[in-house]
C-alpha cells in the first residue's frame, strides 16, 4: 500500500495539531452551544473521531452519505445523498463534518438538502480544502490544511475504498488511479 505513494503531503502529527486546534475554534464560537456534527460518510469518520474528541461542549454525532465521484477519481456531477435524517434539525446549530472540500458539489447539494430543515445555523468543517478543482461555488467555515491538487488518500480519503488507513495525508501516484 505504501509502495502507491507518491508524497507524504500532511503527516500524522500535523493532523493532530491542526485538528486540536480546529476543535479550540469550535469550542469558542460555539461556548454556551450543543452544536450537531453531521459527518459524510465514508471519508469523514476519521478526522469526525479526531475532532469531536477536540470539542470540549456538549454535542450530538449524526451521519449521512452524500457523493458524486463513487469509485471515480472525478466528480460525476450527481450528487447522492443516501439518508434522510430520522433526528430533528430544525432550530438547531449544525455543523458539517467533510474529509475534503474538493469540487464543491456534494457539499453544496449536501448544504442545501440541510437548509430545507432550518437548522438555526450551518457551518462547514473539512480537513482538506482542494480550491483549485471548484466547480461550485463553495467555502468552508473551518479548514484543516489547504490542499494541491493531487488525487489524496489516508486519514479517511479513499481511492476505490483502498488507503482510508493511513495515519497521514498523502498524493497517490497516478499510475494507481489512471
């Protein structure tokens, strides 16, 4: 698996810091809040694991799916949300939780499929932010590290649900994924 890397391009402890510091942020814009963490799956358990332990409040852990890339390394353009919510959002301060902010589709499908519940507030929290792939238009609120742009796997990204394991962010060489 290690042989497929082509960078280390954010390492084990540089995610740990970043994260500790992302939950800092969140702890105080959100002191005297329970915000509500809503992780997209798959890529997202890791860095959703890391960072809810990093957010010293009171706080409610959901999850949904939401895609458009399936086992390509390019967006489709459709997005699939795969649940609806059987909990209650309206009212409430949400906060999506991302692996990467890449194209900008799914979170903003994503996004707007939430705002439909009238949550009080929506932020977004991706740990790698990849603006130079936008095909919408799309920030977050709360960003790990500015990503190149290379295809990425490890701390929860995948390529054809291979390399979510590594404990570090890295570029896959394109051999693998062309």
């Amino acid at each position: 698996m290690k042989d497929d890397i082509k960078e280390i391009l954010f390492s084990e402890e540089e995610i740990q810091r970043r994260v500790k510091e992302l939950g800092a942020q969140i702890t105080a814009e959100y002191a005297g809040k329970a915000p509500l963490l809503i992780g997209v799956l798959k890529g997202c358990y890791v860095f959703l694991a890391d960072i809810a332990r990093c957010i010293d409040l009171e706080c409610e852990i959901r999850f949904i799916t939401a895609s458009s890339y399936g086992l390509s390394s390019i967006t489709s353009g459709d997005v699939r949300i795969g649940m609806d919510f059987d909990f209650e959002i309206s009212g409430r301060d949400v906060i999506i939780i991302e692996d990467i902010l890449d194209s900008g589709v799914t979170l903003t499908a994503l996004k707007s499929f939430i705002e439909k519940r009238s949550p009080a507030s929506i932020k977004i929290c991706t740990m790698l932010d990849k603006p130079e792939r936008r095909q919408a238009p799309m920030t977050a609120d709360y960003t790990g590290f500015m990503c190149p742009n290379e295809f990425v796997v490890g701390y929860g990204l995948d390529y054809a649900e291979r390399y979510r394991n590594l404990p570090f962010v890295a570029s896959l060489k394109p051999e693998i994924y062309s």
